[in-house]
C-alpha cells in the first residue's frame, strides 16, 4: 500500500531575528531532512513543506 503521512517537528529556537517570520524562513532554507525506511516501510520522498510567511521590508 502507498499513503501519504505527514510527520510533524516542534522547534525551539532563540534567535536575533526582530520577526519571527524572517528566523522560519532561514530555517526552512538551511534544513536538510532525512527519513529512513524500515523493515516494514519504505520511504519513496520527503520533503520540506514550506511554511509561507510574511518578511520583513526592511
């Protein structure tokens, strides 16, 4: 069988970033994400769901 799940990752992060916002996008840009199969399921993609946010015009 074949399925889509979504496996979701708390954070907590102490940054210099004055919006939140700005400190998510660098995140999602640098994440590198790894899943690996089991003996009982196999991963076939992964990806980083990108979160859309607001920046800063600064």
């Amino acid at each position: 069988m074949e399925d889509r799940i979504y496996l979701l990752v708390r954070c907590t992060v102490k940054t210099t970033h004055k919006i939140i916002h700005d400190a998510i996008t660098e995140l999602q840009a640098g994440t590198q994400l790894q899943v690996s199969s089991t003996k009982n399921v196999k991963v076939l993609k992964t990806e980083i769901i990108q979160l859309n946010t607001k920046t800063s015009k600064n």
